[in-house]
C-alpha cells in the first residue's frame, strides 16, 4: 500500500546471466511483486525469479540498479539501536577467533550499526565495517556499500572479511566477491552466512532477496574465485534459516580472474534445477497460506468492528505483520504494529504510516482488537493480553487465520 502523499521509487531492471556459470537463457519460476514503505518514500519491486537450466542455481532474471538499492537500503532498513542481538554473537566471535590473530584486521560487510564490529573490538580485534543503513552510533562503520568503500581500506590489509546475510542482496555475486577479495590478505580468511535455499526457500525468497544459494552453489561460487574451503556443513549457523561456510584465500589470481563453472558442478545441474522447482513450488505454497491467513485474519477483525474505530494491534514486527498490516490499515484508520524489541520500536514499519510501538500501548485504547504474528508464542501472548486485563472486541491469531478470543 501506498501513500498518495509519498513518492514512489521504482529501479531501472537489467536482465542478467547466470551468476555461476554466465548461461543467458535462465528458467522463470515465478514473479513476486512487493512494495515496501521507507522513512520518505515507498520502494516498488518486481521480481522474476528463474532458475539456470545449465546449472540450477536460482537468481532474479532482472536485477536493480544500484542507485535504487542504495536508496531503498538507506530509507527502508533500520540500523539495530542497541537492544538485544538477532543473532548468536558468541558463536560468530568464536568461528572467527578460531582462525584470526590476536588483535587482527576484520572488515565487515553489511555491519549495520556496527553491532558485531563492537563485540568483536572486545574480544581483542580491529573490527570495521561498511553498510548504508544509517545510524547515529555506528562510529566504526562507514555508510556505503562495498564497492563504494574500498578507498579508504589498505587492499589486502584483512586478516578476515565477514558478511552475513548480504550476499543475497548483491546485483553481481562475483563482482561483489571480487571487490571483498581485494581486502583479504594472502591465505586470510571469508565468513559468510546466507539464508539456504535449499532447506528454508520462503526465507531465501524473502522481500529483496536477489540471489537463492544453496550448500553446493555457495561453495563452487566461492572455490571459483580461488577459496578453499575449511567449514560448511558441520557449522551451524547463527540465524535458523541461514548457512555458513568459512573459506581461506589460496589463490590470489582466481580471486581476480576467476576460473569457469566446474565440469563437475554442471553435471549436477539437471538434479539441481528439479530440485530447484520443487523448492520454489513449496515456497509459492506456503506464502499463499500465508496470505490466505492474512486476509482471514483481517476480515475476521472487520466482523469484530464493522465501523471501523477500534484501535488494531498487530504483535509481531514480522512477514505475517507485513502481510496483515495493509489489509487491516484499509478498514481501520487506527492500526499500529506492536512489538517489545528495542531495535525496531519506533521504526518504520511496511504499509502503515504509524511507526512500531511497544505493546503497552494497547492500554491507553479504548477499544482494540490484537491480531498476533507469533508462528511459535500466539497462545502465550494471548494469555499475556487476558492477564493485562486488556478487553479486546477481538483476539485474532494471523499466522493460521482464526480467532482465538
């Protein structure tokens, strides 16, 4: 949904080759079109999503222009504002103490507001970074992306560079890849997480998301620009949905030049492509019980309140509030995501003028309806309301559709 007093942003869209093995003719699964509310303006995308015939990895057919993304990250994501961690910091400290020098040089790519750069400065190391969300605390991250940074750092002065979750949203995989590699010392060490496709296709195919990869492309990408890798499927990831994958820097001319596909690699391509298919299908079927749960939810809050006047509290600054909030802003004038994370209260929130409040300020309605986005904590929140003595017309669980109160 969007504002008739807002500017609407749309990209320029490039058709691209396979990001692994450079084939042209790619395989459309399917489209997704979503627009998403920023702080000042509303950022259209269309997506294609196709998959290589040749080698089954899984891309956008059309990609951005990078003036858009650089736009649309700066207005439409947040920085973290303190409060707790979305990830396992301990685990990500370790996986990288393990393999760097005391007080060595890491770059972060993606580092937000400079959260991890911070619990890394305190575990002993040189931590910096770069990202364009803005923020007012992040003193040790330079706003821009990679490519825009890569001045003001020494090349090949990185004992470790890192990225999490940022390899998905990059235009050109080997481009950005290339550019990372430029900072990394001979025989230093890449980090990076990304969500897997292989195990988690709706995450992967998640709002922006440009590039799908699995265990298997992530790894032939990453050996084709001269990594080895050390660690993938036996280390865990930091967030549910993702995979890691720890590779050094062996070869300093592939990293420049890198080799072709591997004959290897395309030879799996056909099983890859089925498989392909079959995720993007199962990820299409679960985002339309997704939507169809949305749409229940916001008329089962519409026969609460036909008039219309009651305040809506959508619990959840989640996928299932960003599907809710719309539908339910177009009946009520009052609609407010609630959420009790200090990192997203008082931010943007997609579709809804209102920012992100905290769920306390459900007291101060006089009449209000809950719609709950907890896939795993509806009933306990549920039970949370009641023990407030919160008086609802309606208590609505939008992750399935029904009314719970």
């Amino acid at each position: 949904m969007t504002s008739t007093d807002r500017p609407l942003r749309q990209a320029i869209w490039s058709t691209a080759a396979c990001d692994l093995c450079g084939c042209e003719a790619l395989e459309v699964l399917g489209e997704r079109h979503i627009t998403v509310r920023g702080r000042s303006a509303d950022f259209a995308m269309d997506f294609t999503d196709a998959a290589c015939p040749q080698c089954g990895f899984v891309q956008a057919l059309n990609r951005p222009d990078e003036a858009f993304l650089m736009d649309y990250y700066r207005d439409a994501h947040i920085g973290h504002r303190g409060g707790e961690l979305h990830f396992n910091a301990e685990k990500r400290v370790a996986t990288v103490a393990s393999r760097v020098p005391a007080g060595g040089r890491i770059i972060e790519i993606g580092a937000n507001d400079g959260a991890f750069c911070a619990e890394l400065a305190r575990a002993g190391f040189d931590a910096f970074g770069f990202d364009p969300v803005e923020a007012d605390e992040a003193a040790s991250v330079e706003k821009g992306f990679l490519e825009a940074g890569v001045a003001s750092v020494a090349p090949k002065s990185a004992d470790a560079v890192i990225a999490y979750y940022v390899l998905e949203h990059v235009i050109n995989a080997g481009e950005w890849l290339r550019s990372a590699l430029a900072l990394l010392k001979d025989g230093g060490v890449l980090v990076l997480e990304v969500p897997d496709y292989s195990t988690h296709p709706q995450d992967s195919l998640n709002v922006e998301h440009l590039l799908h990869f699995t265990p298997e492309s992530l790894r032939e990408l990453l050996e084709q620009h001269g990594l080895s890798v050390e660690q993938a499927g036996d280390i865990g990831p930091t967030v549910a949905y993702g995979q890691a994958i720890v590779a050094r820097l062996t070869d300093r001319a592939l990293a420049e030049t890198p080799r072709p596909a591997s004959a290897g690699f395309l030879a799996g391509g056909a099983k890859r492509l089925a498989a392909a298919r079959a995720s993007y299908a199962e990820a299409k079927a679960d985002r339309d019980r997704r939507q169809q749960a949305a749409e229940d939810a916001a008329r089962l809050a519409s026969e609460a309140d036909p008039s219309g006047d009651a305040s809506v509290f959508i619990w959840g600054a989640n996928e299932y509030a960003e599907r809710a909030a719309p539908l339910v802003a177009q009946a009520f004038a009052k609609t407010f995501v609630a959420d009790k994370s200090p990192s997203k209260i008082g931010t943007p929130f997609p579709g809804l003028t209102a920012p992100i409040v905290h769920p306390d300020e459900a007291a101060q309605a006089d009449q209000r309806i809950f719609l709950l986005c907890s896939p795993n904590w509806n009933a306990q929140i549920a039970a949370e309301i009641s023990a407030a003595g919160w008086d609802a017309l309606a208590v609505i669980d939008a992750v399935s559709g029904e009314r719970l109160a």
